[in-house]
C-alpha cells in the first residue's frame, strides 16, 4: 500500500524537489502540496519542469485538513514556522520530517539565542537529528525527524570519522563552506539577484551564521567534549552545490593511505557517501541533482593538518534527499527508494 505524502510549503526550491523526487518514488502518492502565495495554480504551471510528472494544484489547506490525508508530512516552512505547524502532524499520529530548524538544537536556549521563541519547545526531546549515517536506528522509531541543515550536513560528515577516532585537536577547527544561490531560497532579495551574484564571490554571516551551533552540538557529541569551531560561509555564483573544505591539527602521525582506510571504514555500507581516490578531490558539478556526499582527503604534512574536503547539493543531500531518506527508514523501505538519481554532469 502506498505511503500517502503531503508537503506543508511546497512552493520554495526545497518544496519543489521534495515534489520532483516524490512523483517519483515508487512506494509514495504525493496527496498534497501547499502554497498560500499559489493557492489554486497547477504546480506545473508554476514549476514548467513538473510538467507530466504532477497533477497536483496548490492548496491553502490548514494543517488540520492535510492531516486528514496523508501518513508522512514534510515541512519545508521558514524557520519559526514549523513550530507552530508540527504540533498538530505529532497529535494526528503522524510522521513528520520538518526541514527547518526548529527542532534540530537539543537545547531550547541555545535555539532562542539564534532564532526565536520555541512555541512548542514540549516536542524538543520528541524530535531525532536526521543524519542517517549517524542517527540510522534512532531515526527508524521516531516520528519527529529535524532535517539537518544543508552546512551541517555536509561539515559534519566531513569531520565524523576523525572525531571518532580522536585524530584531531578539536580547538583548531575551521570550516569554510562555499553555496549556490539556491540556498539563500526563492524569496526575491537583492544580495541574490543575478546581477548581484554573476561574476562574484564572497563571505556573508562572517562569525554568526546560524547553522554554527548546529554544527558544534554534532561535533561536540562525536568527539566527546565541548569546543567551538571557526564557520564561514561564502555564497558561490552558482545554482546549487556546498563544497565545504575543513582544516584540523593532527593530534598524531598518520598516513593519508591510512586515512582513506578510515574512511572507507567508517562509511563502508553507506550508499550515498562517496569516498575520492587519493589525489582527487570532490567538485560540486558531481553531486548536482543526486542525494551523494563526496568527501576528499589531504594531509599537510609541513602544517602537520589534515585537510577534508566534502561537497553536497544544498537542495537535495542538504534538504529534499536527505529528508525522503530519512522517511525511507521509518517507513520500513530500502533507503535508497526513489533517490537513485545520478548526479547532473556537466
């Protein structure tokens, strides 16, 4: 029997390939699509690349009445929205994979000093953090998962094998992470605009992006003990695509043959972390439009720093893929079901 799927926001980058990659699925009948902006329009008339793939019209139904119709619900709102929104998915019994980052932080202060006052800080310990190379079994009984962030996602597998096994000296992290426009979303601004963006490259949110304690509440929990890291973003003249590239001091000698060893190791069985070959490193424009992680490794031996290099698609592995991933596991189906896309290259 078909998993009946709904998308609470569905109009926004995330939204759309939540619905590209679930008109696809082979186990899941998309019933439900929401859009106050679009309300009564074709998704394919907004989104001409749906064309054929959906019949769906955007709806402005309330949370109440999609419950009524589906057994999973995607929120793909703003932050500071799905807050308001989940409650009423958890109270239907239903399973709800939000895509925000209202439930990601497992400390409800921590979240009200970068975003906002939690209107059902109640679910915070109902919710499990859905990176699934790291949270497979907790995320298959829960039905709250918090999505993680698209510059989490891709730091924080980059750094998990190291921290593991204790390599590293935690106080000297840096992570610095390049995105698509996509990322900033759909929402017209200037900083986005095209002529704003061709041609250009720089840092933004230098010191206070709010994706900085997501990331440590990961690390500290896999290496064990409390530290910060130095984050920077930098927004890329491109559509979409992270290449996040994370430099640490080694606490001990190592070869990079052994490195790749545990690598491999650690992600062995993983179907969407890809490990490069030595002396090759990950390119955005080979994850495009596919659910993979790249990860490509490096030592400096002079420097005496490993070098971790990791790249994503900000829409998919970072939202929209990781997020049918994750409904895959609790709905029992092979984990990879409608997410056997092969990236877009060139």
């Amino acid at each position: 029997m078909a998993i009946q799927a709904a998308i609470f926001g569905a109009s926004g980058y995330t939204g759309q390939e939540l619905i590209r990659i679930l008109s696809g699925h082979p186990q899941v009948n998309l019933v439900a699509a929401t859009s106050r902006r679009y309300a009564g329009r074709p998704v394919a008339e907004m989104y001409p690349s749906l064309s054929g793939l959906s019949t769906l019209t955007y709806s402005n139904a309330t949370p109440q009445e999609i419950s009524n119709l589906c057994d999973v619900a995607f929120l793909a709102l703003p932050h500071g929205v799905s807050m308001d929104i989940a409650p009423v998915f958890i109270k239907a019994d239903k399973l709800v994979i939000d895509l925000s980052a209202d439930y990601r932080l497992r400390d409800l202060a921590v979240y009200e000093k970068w975003y906002a006052k939690h209107s059902s800080a109640d679910l915070f310990g109902q919710a499990v953090y859905g990176l699934p190379e790291l949270y497979r079994n907790a995320i298959k009984e829960s039905r709250l998962i918090a999505n993680p962030g698209c510059y989490p996602t891709s730091i924080i597998l980059g750094l998990a094998p190291v921290l593991k096994n204790k390599l590293v000296d935690v106080s000297t992290i840096i992570a610095d992470s390049a995105s698509g426009v996509s990322g900033a979303g759909r929402e017209p601004q200037v900083t986005s605009l095209f002529c704003e963006v061709d041609g250009g490259f720089k840092a933004y949110k230098v010191g206070k992006h709010r994706h900085t304690p997501e990331i440590e509440q990961e690390l500290n929990k896999l290496a064990g003990s409390d530290f910060a890291i130095t984050f920077t973003p930098h927004l890329l003249p491109v559509k979409r695509g992270i290449l996040s590239t994370v430099y640490a001091s080694l606490r001990k000698d190592i070869t990079l043959a052994d490195l790749h060893a545990m690598y491999t190791s650690f992600y062995e069985g993983e179907k969407f972390v890809r490990i490069s070959p030595a002396g090759i490193y990950p390119n955005i424009s080979s994850v495009c439009g596919s659910n993979y992680c790249d990860i490509g490794l490096a030592l400096d031996l002079r420097t005496r720093r490993v070098i971790i290099i990791s790249a994503i698609d900000n829409l998919i592995k970072g939202a929209a893929g990781q997020a049918v991933q994750n409904m895959n596991l609790v709905c029992s189906l092979a984990e990879d079901s409608g997410l056997n896309i092969p990236p877009l290259c060139p």
